[in-house]
C-alpha cells in the first residue's frame, strides 16, 4: 500500500465553501489543525465553523469527508506551495496543497517563482520539485532548496625526525650523581638525513546557504620549514635534508645543524673566545676571562673558571664552575654541572648540580641539587617550578634565599622595570621645570633664540615620549605584579637539614628559618608557607 499524509482541499458550491478531507493511506501522518487553520488564514477564510472542523479532523477514519466552512461562496483557489525555511537556513522545506474546483496546478516556473518570493536564491533541489510534479503528493515535506556546507581545511603540520624536547633530563648513579657517560640528551643526525617533513596546509572550501549568503570556513595555518646553514629542501619545499653529520637543535621553530667545534685543549690564550653556530666541546678547561658562545650545546670536560658560557641548547660541565665572582652561564635549555661556586647561572630549561655555593642561579624548570654532598650554601637560587636539596644554607647561618613558583624571567623583566620606570620618572622630574621656566619667559613675551626654540620643541617631544613609554611600562609592571601575586605553584623538598639563615621564598610568600627543619618540603598555602615532613 502506498504511504501517502493525509490531505484536504476546498471545495466550493453554491450553498458555500466546504473543505473536503482526505485519510491518510498505510503509515502516512494525519492532518494537524494547526496546519489547515494556517492554510485558511493564508486563504483569508477566517469565519469558519471551528467546532464542525474538529469534530470531522476527530472522525476522519477511512473514507474522505467534506465539513462546511462558511455559507460564503468563495473563488477558486489554485494549487500553492508554503516554503519553511530551517533556522540556519541550510535546507528549505515546501509543503503543496492541492487546488480546490476550478483551481489551477501549478508548474515548475511557479514554484521557483514561489521559492523566490521567499528568498530562496541557493541550491533548488530539481530532483524534489520533479519528484513532486511526477506525483503529486500534499501535506507532506519536499526538500525544495539545500545549502552547501564550507568544508574545513587543514593547518599545515611539521613532523621533526630529532628529539625537540628538552625536557628529557639525564640518567642518574645509584647514589644521585649524573651519569655523563649516558646523557642521552643531544640530538645526533648523519649526512643525509631527513630533518623534518611538512604536510602543507589544505584550505577550505566556502559553502552557501539556501538564501545566498556565503559560509566562510576557519583560516588554516600555514608553515614553511624553516632552517639554518648545511641544510637544503627539496624541490617542492617538503622535506628537509642535513648536508653534515653532527647535531640537530629546533630554536624559535628553525632548524639548526653544525658539526661539532672541538677544542683539545683549554680555552685560554691559545685559542681566544669561541663564536660558533653549532655545539661546543671543551676537553680542557675553561680559564677565567675568557668565552664560549655557541647556538648548540656547550660541553666541557674540565672546570670553568671566571669565564662566560652563553648556549642556545644545553651546557653539560663535567666537573664544575669556579667563578670566582666572575663566571658567567646562560643556555636557552638545561645545564648539567657537579658544581656551581661564585657564579651566576641561568638557565630556560633544568638545572642538575651536586653543590650550589655563594651563587645567583636561576632556572625555568626545576633545580636538583643533589648527589653525594648535595647542598646550596648562600647566595640566591630560583626556579620557576620546584627546588630539591639535601642541605640548604649552613651552621654558620649563612644568608641563603630559595624561590620558586614564579618564572625567574618574570621577576627579571619585573625588576628592570621598576628600575627603568624609577629613571624615567626621575627624567621627568629634571625637565618639567626646564620646560616651566621657558614657558613662563614666552608668556611674558620675551624673544628666544632659535636654538632655545628648538630645543624646547625637543625637550617636549621627549616629555610626550616618556609619558608615554611610564604609561606603557607602568602598565606591564602591574599586570606582572598581579600575575606574581596570583602564582601559587612550586615546592622547596630539602631532603637533609634547612639551617637558620635559610629564607624560603614561594609566590611572593615568605618564611624564614629560625632553627633547623628536617626532612621536609616547603608548600604554598594561601598566604602562608607550609611545612610538610618527607
């Protein structure tokens, strides 16, 4: 049995204007009365008997049955369409309804003509609209109009054939010490090798919906492959090859590879200070006042004196720092020493040492003091995340600050802009009265020089500027001052003795050991420090 709605259509006489309705046929859906009191108000028909309407709706079994309207004697109306359009205007829906005597059927122009009149000026289903000429069926939705969905891109992705994460730290002895044998920690490619490969980006495609109006999809991001000396792409810039054996490093999302610059002997006299693109092995020392620069990891086997070691990547000190007030070290990622003594350190990564003395190291991840001595005795150590040490200050009570929670860099940048906001205040202060007084003579209308004209115009020019450069600074500094005050991470674990003159520093929060603390960890809890036992 064909499953057809169930329907209705008008019917005029001369006694008045009837509606005849129509069962529904196998599994098809009744008539609502909501959809022919619709109908009628679209027909203006709105004096009707309501009570008879509904009683025939209730009735409608198997046999068509016929309901007066109205005695009033209507004109014939021709077979329509009402267009639904869905809220996101994707797809447009018709419902027909048929003729009544002496109606006429519509044709496909006029039901385009209809769809137009709507608003309808995208994606006309013609399959639909002959579907419903070749069998006409009413009450029921035909999907008149479909819009086109944009179809999405994909954002371009490098895949890296080298480790690019500098967070893996190296492999300890039973007893803590680092196992330089075993770092495992640098990157090692051969001639030849691919480097990376990019999967370029896909772009979208806009859609449109039923009503014309364009669907843009999300931009996709683009990327090259970046890289530095020895290294060449392929032709369609999709693949990335090393030109020397060596050592691969990812800074600022370009690609770097050198062979390794190695010194035999110390850095001193005999060799000067080292500037090189790649990494760096010492196997001597590192004499005081002389320097390493390197873009890659910096290596060296013997001890560092008073000097300056700056890396891109990792410093690795075999035995240690003795800087005698002097040593300097700064590497982008982390640094592995035995020692630091009378230095000043910083690094963007981690910080792995055995003895910490007298010094101002900083860290953006975490600093493990640790190994057989194990201990940080003065000066000032922060990191951005956690501090573990065995022994922190001394009997003596030597002056020792730990601080974490809050990227070193941050208190850094914080700092300098205090200072820097202090002097340009204290330059405004030198040239507001400079600028008064001449203000004053030119009210009274005294004639000044050229040169005092001018330089009037500049003293202003730079008023203007520090105003605005104070506003600017002042602004960062009270965003990165809420940001410190907001910080509650980090803990302080000292695994041994904390000796009075010990001062625990975390987000800003303060505690000052009076006498010893053992075997505990330093914790952040609401504007307190708290001691939890190991």
């Amino acid at each position: 049995m064909d499953n057809r709605n169930s329907f209705f259509s008008l019917v005029i006489k001369q006694d008045g204007t009837y509606l005849k309705l129509f069962p529904a046929q196998g599994s098809g859906k009744q008539v609502s009365y909501d959809e022919i009191n619709t109908y009628l108000a679209d027909k203006r028909i709105y004096d009707y008997d309501i009570k008879a309407l509904g009683h025939a709706i209730t009735a409608l079994k198997d046999q068509p049955m016929e309901v007066k309207l109205t005695p009033i004697t209507i004109q014939p109306e021709n077979e329509c369409v009402r267009v639904i359009i869905s809220q996101d205007k994707m797809h447009a829906i018709g419902r027909f309804y048929p003729p009544s005597n002496g109606g006429q059927m519509m044709t496909d122009t006029e039901i385009i003509n209809s769809l137009a009149k709507e608003g309808i000026k995208y994606g006309i289903v013609k399959s639909s609209l002959d579907s419903f000429l070749t069998n006409r069926r009413y009450c029921e939705d035909f999907i008149l109009a479909r819009g086109t969905n944009p179809v999405e891109g994909k954002d371009a992705i490098i895949t890296y054939n080298f480790n690019t994460d500098n967070s893996l730290k190296p492999k300890l002895n039973e007893d803590g010490t680092v196992d330089f044998h075993k770092l495992d920690t640098i990157s090692a490619i051969n001639k030849g090798d691919i480097l990376a490969t990019l999967s370029p980006a896909v772009q979208g495609k806009p859609g449109m919906d039923v009503c014309g109006i364009a669907s843009v999809p999300k931009k996709v991001v683009n990327r090259i492959l970046k890289h530095g000396r020895d290294i060449h792409l392929s032709e369609d810039g999709l693949t990335m090859y090393s030109d020397v054996s060596g050592h691969a490093v990812l800074t600022d999302g370009k690609v770097f590879v050198a062979n390794t610059y190695e010194v035999l002997a110390d850095v001193d006299a005999s060799t000067g200070d080292i500037v090189y693109e790649g990494n760096v092995t010492v196997k001597g020392n590192v004499n005081t006042g002389y320097s390493i620069s390197a873009k890659g990891d910096i290596i060296v086997n013997g001890v560092v004196e008073g000097a300056s070691l700056v890396a891109g990547g990792q410093i690795i000190l075999k035995r240690g720092m003795q800087g005698m007030s002097k040593g300097k070290m700064e590497a982008g990622s982390n640094i592995i020493t035995k020692f630091i003594e009378n230095a000043q350190v910083k690094a963007g990564g981690y910080i792995t040492t055995e003895a910490i003395l007298h010094s101002r190291v900083s860290a953006k991840g975490d600093i493990v003091v640790g190994g057989k001595k194990g201990f940080i005795t003065g000066g000032e150590i922060r990191s951005g995340s956690t501090i573990t040490v065995k022994n922190a200050g001394s009997t003596m009570g030597t002056s020792t600050i730990l601080e974490v929670g809050i990227d070193p860099g941050i208190i850094e940048e914080y700092r300098s802009l205090e200072k820097s906001i202090m002097n340009m205040n204290n330059d405004m202060e030198k040239l507001l009265p400079i600028l008064e007084a001449y203000k004053k003579k030119l009210n009274l209308g005294e004639k000044l020089s050229q040169d005092k004209l001018d330089y009037i115009r500049l003293a202003t020019e730079n008023c203007l500027a520090l105003r605005n450069k104070i506003k600017e600074s002042s602004s960062r500094y009270e965003q990165l001052h809420v940001e410190m005050n907001n910080s509650d991470g980090g803990s302080i674990k000292v695994e041994n003795i904390a000796y009075p003159g010990v001062k625990i520093v975390i987000s800003n929060v303060n505690y000052f050991v009076r006498s010893e603390i053992h075997y505990s960890k330093f914790v952040r809890d609401r504007a307190d420090i708290k001691i939890v036992g190991l």
